[in-house]
C-alpha cells in the first residue's frame, strides 16, 4: 500500500499535469548531466605489474606457468606485494598501491582478491580477458579528485572485509 502511494507521487513528479517531466525538464538527457562524463577523458589503461601478479596467482593457487621475464616490467613487485599483505586489514594503504603500481591500484586490489578467493580458477577466466577487462574498468575512471579509480580500490578493499 505504501508503495502505492510512493509509486503516485513519483509518476506525478515524472509526468506532471501536463504530461511533462518535472525532475528533468530538458528530458532524459538531463539525467546524464548528474554523472562527471567529459567528452576530453581519453581511457589509457594502466600496464599491470606482471611480476606482482604472478606472486598472487603462486600464493593462491593460480595457473604460474607464464611467468614474468625481468625486463617485463620496471615497477618493483615487492612493494605492491607488501602493500596487498595487508588486504584483509583495516591499514591496508591503497595511496601506497597507486604509488607503487604507477596508477594501478584498482586493477592490483581487484586481480588480488579475484585469486584470492579463487573466483578466475572456479570461473575458469582466460589470463588475458582478465587483464583486459580489469584494464578497461581502471582506465575508465575519470581523474576525478575524489571519485577516481584509487577511490574505488579503497571501496573494493573496505567491503571485501
């Protein structure tokens, strides 16, 4: 019943007297100006850190056969590997992981715990798709102050817990 009435006043809002939206009077476009999308934001996506990621997949039981060469990347893996020790605490220091990870701190935090509670082995997720799509969704953060890709890491790392 409550919903009802809920259901009323929101189509009143929405169609008016005269049939015209009341919440976005310029139409549906309105909508889209509440979100930060810029015609300018060209998504590059971040290299990952190959060799950090091969010490995730050894240490939670991945596929380890591609392993890193050294000349691979030039990030050092044993800082972002000491930054993802503190995954499942509350000082975790995802500013560290962007640092060390040169802006990669959504796609470490994400590939991370994916192994680590084994998600890419039971869902059997090819290496590349993987990286891919972690890459896309890193890149298409907007350089935001606030509302960025190390803010969703943040995000990611608080409500795995």
């Amino acid at each position: 019943e409550k919903m009802e009435v809920v259901r009323k006043k929101v189509s009143k809002l929405r169609n008016g007297d005269k049939g015209e939206d009341l919440l976005y009077p310029d139409g549906p476009r309105a909508f889209q100006l509440h979100t930060h999308y810029s015609k300018y934001h060209i998504p590059v996506p971040v290299a990952p850190n190959v060799h950090a990621m091969h010490a995730i997949k050894e240490k939670y039981g991945g596929d380890t056969s591609n392993a890193p060469t050294e000349a691979a990347q030039k990030m050092n893996h044993k800082d972002v590997l000491k930054v993802l020790e503190k995954v499942d605490e509350w000082d975790f220091d995802v500013f560290a992981l962007q640092q060390h990870t040169n802006g990669g701190s959504l796609f470490m935090t994400t590939y991370c715990l994916l192994y680590k509670y084994g998600l890419v082995q039971h869902f059997k997720i090819p290496e590349p798709i993987l990286i891919n799509f972690l890459q896309a969704v890193e890149s298409g953060y907007h350089p935001n102050a606030y509302h960025n890709s190390t803010h969703a890491a943040d995000v990611l790392q608080v409500t795995h817990r």
